[in-house]
C-alpha cells in the first residue's frame, strides 16, 4: 500500500507478474539472449526526436516488455500523462498544473490553464532573452563606458547556478570562446573575488538568478557585484545587471532596468 493508504504499484496485477518474470529471468546471460534472437539489436530499441534507446543491453525480453507497458497501462500513466498535457492540476500536494510541458511547446501551440494560454507568455519571454543574448554575442550590448560586454558572471544558488553551469559546459564546444563565463554561488566572499579578480567592470555583465530576487546567499553575492561595479562606474553599475527573477519591485529597488529583468514561472 501507498503511504496514503491507497494501492500502490506494487499491489497492482502487473506488478506481480513482472516479479514472476524477474525470477524466471535474473540467471539469463546476455550472450544467450543474443544468440537465441539474432534480431533483438534491432527490434529492442525506441527512436524519437533524434535520441535512440537500446535496451537490448538490458536483461529483457519481449515479455517482459509487454508486463512493463501493462503497469503502465494500469497504473494509469497514460491519463496523468494526458492530464498533465491538458493543463490539469495533477500536483495534488500545491493543487496547480506542472508545466515544464509549456517551456518545451512550439510557438503558436497552446496549452490553458484555468482558461488562460501559457504558451504565448513562454515565448515572449523566451523571445527576449534570444535578442538579449544574441546582442552579446554579437558586441552590440556594450557597458556604460561604450565597450562591449565580454565577460559575463552568472549569480545563483541551486538550480539557479547548477541549471545554468550544467548547460554552459555542455555546449561549450560551440560557444564564443572570446567570451568569458564565470559562476558565483557560494556566499564566501573569496568565490566572488576569485571569479572578478581578472576582470574588467566596464567589459562585465552580471546576471542575477532569483525568482524571488530574497535568496540570502543570491543577493548577498549581488551585493557585492554591485559593489564591485559601483567602485569602478559609480551609479552606471546599474547598466552591467540583468536578472532572472519574478520580482519586478526588488528588482527595481535593487537598480535593475525592466528591459533586463527575464521572467520565469511557479
């Protein structure tokens, strides 16, 4: 049974048999496998959207992937992956939908919840931060002294630094290697200076990731930032700030221009 006292996968009928299999099969040899069905490379895979799985490499067989889809089957994966879709609320614990679906929905797709389209806004805001960053790339968004941004500090904690550190350095391979990126998130001071102590305030932009623009170990380091530039640009260190957060009143309190404020949702 399930903590909540409402049967759990493990009551449900295919389960049981899928434990039968596992017994049956936990001595199988893959070379056996292999040698008995000389198509299972092939007919054991899934393809879709560019990415390829082969769980021929698995001690599996065709009957036990058939098991596997039936707890899916009956476990009711197939509706509450159709719910989520639909905009439902299937987080039962907070009652609001999960859209992770809507930032990953094609432009003019849409997907309403409680009678209102998500989509559109996850466009607009998606939109703004491609013209941004293509204008840094491109040295078209310069500093305040009228020198192009080429070294870019990212400040965050958690998924706020991991998510944007994770997706820096796989695509590393195809970036502006003239462009230095660097990441603050421990609120030790020395992380901050070790990451600024080469370089120029009039060539640095800072990039402030807090949907709440509160996060003590966030701000503390944004302080600093600001600090930094402040020493160096007096009161145009405002221009060298761009956030990632949902308050737009902190964030004008803090000295960061709406233009450079990208928004992101519960």
């Amino acid at each position: 049974m399930s903590q909540g006292g409402e049967p759990g996968y493990q009551d449900l009928d295919a389960y049981g048999h899928l434990a039968d299999l596992y017994e049956e099969t936990e001595t199988l040899h893959l070379r056996d496998l292999f040698a008995a069905d000389s198509d299972r490379g092939a007919r054991l895979t899934a393809e879709a959207e560019g990415l390829r799985l082969d769980f021929s490499k698995h001690r599996v067989t065709d009957e036990i992937v058939g098991r596997l889809l039936e707890l899916a089957r009956e476990a009711g994966l197939e509706q509450r992956r159709d719910a989520m879709f639909a905009g439902e609320h299937i987080n039962s614990t907070e009652d609001r939908a999960v859209l992770h679906v809507a930032l990953r929905m094609p432009a003019g797709s849409s997907l309403e919840v409680d009678g209102r389209d998500v989509v559109s806004g996850v466009h607009e805001a998606l939109g703004r931060m491609a013209d941004f960053a293509e204008r840094v790339r491109a040295r078209e968004w310069i500093g305040h002294t009228g020198k192009p941004i080429t070294n870019i500090v990212n400040i965050g904690i958690g998924g706020s630094d991991l998510g944007p550190v994770m997706a820096y350095r796989a695509l590393r391979h195809y970036a502006d290697r003239e462009l230095t990126v660097r990441f603050v998130s421990n609120v030790d001071g020395t992380d901050f200076a070790e990451e600024t102590r080469d370089l120029n305030p009039a060539e640095t932009l800072f990039i402030v990731a807090s949907k709440t623009f509160t996060t003590l170990e966030t701000m503390t380091n944004a302080g600093s930032a600001r600090a930094w530039l402040e020493r160096a640009l007096g009161a145009a260190a405002r221009d060298h700030i761009a956030a990632v957060s949902t308050n737009l009143a902190a964030t004008r309190d803090f000295g960061v221009g709406d233009d450079r404020v990208f928004g992101l949702w519960d």
